[in-house]
C-alpha cells in the first residue's frame, strides 16, 4: 500500500497587519470567503481573482469550511477593524472648504 500525505498545506499566511492573504499575493481570504458565501464557485472566484489558481482557492474555502467559527470570528474583527478606521479618517477630514464649493456650486446651478 501506497503511503499517502494526510495534512494539507493552507496557502494562506498571517501579515503583520493582522489581515489573512494568500501566499505569494495581495488578495485576502475575506475576499474570496465573501465571494463563497454569495454564492459563487470557486472557478468563478478565480475568474475575479485570476492571480489565484484553483488549488489555492480550493485550499482556503476547505479551510474555511472546517474552521467557520473561527474564520466568521476574524471576518468580524477584519469588518469592525475597516468600520473604525474609517470613521477615525472621516472624523479627521476638514470638509469645510468642500462644503463651501458645492454650496458655490449649488447656488450658480440655481440661477
């Protein structure tokens, strides 16, 4: 009987910044877990992710799908990270001179 290899390599690797990417790429595994949960195959994922083979793709949704809980758990914290760095850059925005254009802007377009 032939030996076969019983662990899986994940092609997935932990950044600095927290964010799970595909090795070797920029793409995160939200994104592809995303695409997965609307419905989408993995040959279509590839065809938005073309950097992406198969294997990869395949690799990470059977991770995702043995280990949801804890993926669900990061997507969150990815999700609240993103929603707290955007109010914190809004929240630094002087949007006093934007405001005073379009009000400018409104006013010649009413005439």
């Amino acid at each position: 009987m032939t030996g076969l290899e019983t662990t899986q390599t994940v092609p997935l690797t932990l950044d600095d910044d927290g964010s799970i990417r595909f090795t070797g790429s920029r793409v995160k595994l939200d994104s592809v877990v995303h695409e997965f949960q609307r419905g989408a195959t993995a040959e279509q994922i590839q065809e938005d992710f073309p950097s992406l083979t198969l294997r990869q793709i395949y690799g990470a949704l059977a991770y995702y799908l043995e280990h949801t809980s804890s993926v669900e758990k990061y997507l969150a914290a990815q999700s609240q990270d993103a929603t707290e760095t955007r109010r914190e850059i809004e929240s630094q925005q002087d949007l006093t001179d934007l405001r005073a254009r379009l009000r400018k802007r409104r006013a010649q377009d009413e005439r």
